[in-house]
C-alpha cells in the first residue's frame, strides 16, 4: 500500500494551475490545488479539480491510431509520424505549403508553441500558423 | 519526544501501517504518505502552514483498504472532522492514531504555525457591496436590513464559477450522491451557476456537519465568505439541538433521525465494493 502526493501543472489551459495528484497504490484517485503554488495560492478551475477523470478515463488514447480503409489501427509513434510526414510531402507537393495550416494551443508550453511556428514557417513553408488564445 | 521518534514508535510498535504528514518537494511542502518499508523518508517529515485535509485522504485510502491503521498530524481543525468522520461511520476511531499538533495563537508565536489563523484581509469595494470576511455573524444581523443582506449576499453569489472546491476539498462532504450533481437542483453544464440555490443547498447540508475548518472559503477563486455563511446556519443548530459539529463522537441530531438519512452518505468501503460490481 502506498500513498504519494506529485505535483504538476493542470494541461487544460494557458493558466497553468498548480495540481497536486493524489495517487493511491500507483493509481491517481484525486486532484488538489497545490496550496503553495504562485499561480493559484490552493484554488482550481473544475477542469482542473477533474484531471485525474481524464487521465483514467477508458476512452482515453494511449497509442497512436491511423485510420486504414475507414477505421482506425493502432500504431506505434515512428509509424504515426511517418505517416503524418508522408502526408504533408503529398499535400505540399501537390497543392503548395500555404495548403497547409497549424494551430497551437495555450495547452503546451511557450518553447513548444515557439518550436511549431519554427516547423510551421522554416519546415511546411508557410505563415499560416495562429494559436487558440487568439480566437 | 518530538514529532519524528513518535511516528517512528507508532511504526516500531505496530500501531499503524501508514503515517500521513507533510514532506518538503521542489520548496513546497505537501502530504506525504510515510510507511514502514521507506522508514528512511521519516527523517524528512514535517508540519505543514498550508493545510491539506489529511482526514480526506485517510477517507479515500480506507475506501480501498478498509482495515487500514492510519496515522496522522492532526491539529483542532482535523481532531474536529475526525470525530465527525467518526459519527458519520466514514472512519473507524480504532484505526487511527493522531500525534496533535498545537496550533493556538501564543505570545511565542503570533499565529502558530497554520495557514487559518491569518485574519484574511477585505478590499475596499468588498466591503462596500459584499460582505466582509471576518464580520460578525451577529453584528452583520444588526448592522444590515434584510434587503441589503440579500442583495450582500447576491453580490458574493454572483461571482461563483461553480468549480466545485468547496464541495471537493471540504472533508465533510462524503454523500454517495451530491446534491449539487442533481440535474433538477443544479442545471449541469451550464454558467452562470443556479444562484442562491447552489450556496443554499450546501449551507443547508453543513448544518451539523461544518466544522469550520475554513479550507471551503480558503479553495474559492472568488473569495466568498462561505465560513460566515455556514457559520450562521451552525448557530441555529446549536441554539435548537445544543449540538457543535466535531465537538465529541456522540451521534448529531441528523443522524439519529433514523436508519436512512436525507444525505446518504457512502458506506467505509465504497470503492472496493464499486470495484468488486464492476470486476475491477
Ligand atoms: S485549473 Fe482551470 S484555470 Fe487553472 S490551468 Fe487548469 S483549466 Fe486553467
Ligand atoms: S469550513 Fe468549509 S470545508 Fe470546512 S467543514 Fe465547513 S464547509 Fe467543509
Ligand atoms: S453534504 Fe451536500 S454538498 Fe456535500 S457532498 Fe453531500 S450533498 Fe454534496
Ligand atoms: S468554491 Fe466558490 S466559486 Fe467554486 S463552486 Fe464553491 S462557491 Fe462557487
């Protein structure tokens, strides 16, 4: 038996809320506010007070899934990106860089939106790259 | 002996299988539960300003292992939900061992060490159109009308984004079913939540359950004086029933009405026998 606290930052918005898991016999069973936390001083959203619901929800994704002749197989991560750049090749060949566009989401850190528009403007070849706090 | 050597004994002498106190991580201090196979991690056991409610968690861990020996730093505030957890059959007294923290103001120390006896301060506008955190029940009576009180209150109400901390982090809240998940009661999925409904539904089923631990009004974003309110709907127990939740273990008025109770709470063991329906 065996009951530990761990900390971590809610992943539902560009908050970035402080959350403590309540992890019992290795499974998380509740979230709290991280009380000495700088951004949140103890309190949550209820999307936060609700993380471990999604971590442990069965109909969350745990393996990469490409959809083969109208359903979804699973796949390992090389395959999944292989397939996603394959794809993009095809698209930008075919239709030019500004078909394709890219979102980014408050969700991820600064360093990963930075690393996106990176990939957006200097790989894909396009400007057209916006992020969900815009909307 | 100090707080260290009497976990360590409690472990020595087989009184407990699991201690829970506070253990420093990247400079905060948060719970920890220390047991027998990782006796090392002792020498990091702390008291904590922040308070987690510790009684909680014994709740969740003795859903998944009823016989449980539980441990813990225990101030005024958890002594008190302990005895309610006890009336309320949440927790069996048998099973667990507190090491009583003091936690009263001093002339050596002005506010102890906890978090709750830090007068929370009251902005300007606050004052003028809601209500002041550390009013006066009584004197809040006299000094407002009842128009002007309601519309306080209103103003206070108004602001909740219905996140649910009050009900998550408050120790006493263990329904089987919430009132506040109650479609008809309280609209789900939807803002601006059902005002005053919500606040009253719970200030109703905190009378002779709240023990005024404060963690309610400490985990609102919005910073509505729920303590005050529940307070107020304490004092009404006590003037009727001569009843203080927490005070002792013996049974409340809302618990000796009969078999089943309004707010049915969940048996001990609730996961385990969730997880046994479901072959888990
Ligand atoms: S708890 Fe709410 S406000 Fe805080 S980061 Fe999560 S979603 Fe954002
Ligand atoms: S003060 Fe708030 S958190 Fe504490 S017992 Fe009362 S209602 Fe629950
Ligand atoms: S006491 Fe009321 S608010 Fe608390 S869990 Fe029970 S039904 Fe919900
Ligand atoms: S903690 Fe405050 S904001 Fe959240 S549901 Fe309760 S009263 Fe509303």
């Amino acid at each position: 038996m065996d009951c530990k606290f761990v900390p971590a930052v809610c992943s539902y918005c560009g908050t970035g809320c402080g959350v403590l898991f309540e992890v019992i016999d290795g499974k998380i069973n509740a979230t709290l506010p991280m009380k000495s936390h700088p951004v949140n001083h103890g309190k949550l959203c209820i999307k936060g007070w609700n993380l471990h619901e999604y971590i442990n929800s069965y109909m969350r994704l745990k393996t990469p899934l490409i959809k083969e002749d109208g359903r979804f197989q699973k796949a390992t991560w090389d395959e999944a990106i292989g397939h996603a750049a394959v794809k993009f090749n095809q698209i930008k060949d075919q239709f030019g860089p500004d078909a394709i566009g890219v979102l980014v989401s408050a969700k991820i850190t600064n360093e990963e939106n930075y690393l996106a528009q990176k990939f957006t403007r200097a790989v894909i070849g396009t400007n057209n790259v916006d992020h969900c706090a815009r909307l | 002996m100090n707080l260290i050597d009497q976990v360590e004994q409690l472990f020595i002498q087989d009184k407990i299988d699991i201690f829970l106190g506070y253990k420093a991580l990247d400079g905060h201090l948060l719970p920890h539960g220390f047991t027998r196979d990782r006796m090392e991690e002792l020498k990091a056991l702390q008291v904590s300003e922040g308070r987690y409610s510790l009684e909680k968690i014994a709740t969740h861990l003795t859903e998944k292992h009823p016989d449980i020996r539980i441990g813990m730093i225990a101030r005024e505030c958890n002594l008190r939900t302990l005895n309610l957890l006890y009336t309320w059959k949440q927790l069996n007294p048998e099973n667990i061992e507190t090491i009583n923290i003091s936690c009263c103001p001093s002339p050596l120390k002005p506010h102890s060490d906890c978090s709750y006896l830090e007068p929370k301060q009251t902005g300007a506008y606050k004052k003028t159109h809601g209500i002041d955190f550390n009013a006066d029940p009584d004197t809040f009576l006299d000094d407002f009308n009842n128009k002007n009180r309601f519309s306080r209150w209103m103003y206070e109400f108004n602001k909740c984004i219905k996140c649910y901390g009050c009900r998550n982090i408050c120790p006493v809240c263990f329904c089987d079913e919430c009132s506040l998940e109650h479609a008809s009661l309280v609209e789900p999925g939807t803002l601006p939540v059902d005002v005053p409904i919500f606040h009253l539904i719970r200030a109703t089923h905190m009378a002779g359950r709240c023990i005024d631990c404060g963690l309610c009004e400490d985990a609102c974003p919005m910073d509505i004086p729920l303590r005050l309110l529940y307070r107020q709907v304490n004092a009404i127990v006590s003037d009727i029933f001569d009843y203080r939740p927490g005070n002792g273990t013996d049974q409340s008025p809302f618990t000796i009405i009969g078999e089943k109770t309004v707010l049915e709470p969940k048996p001990m063991d609730a996961q385990l026998e969730g997880e046994k329906e479901y072959g888990l």
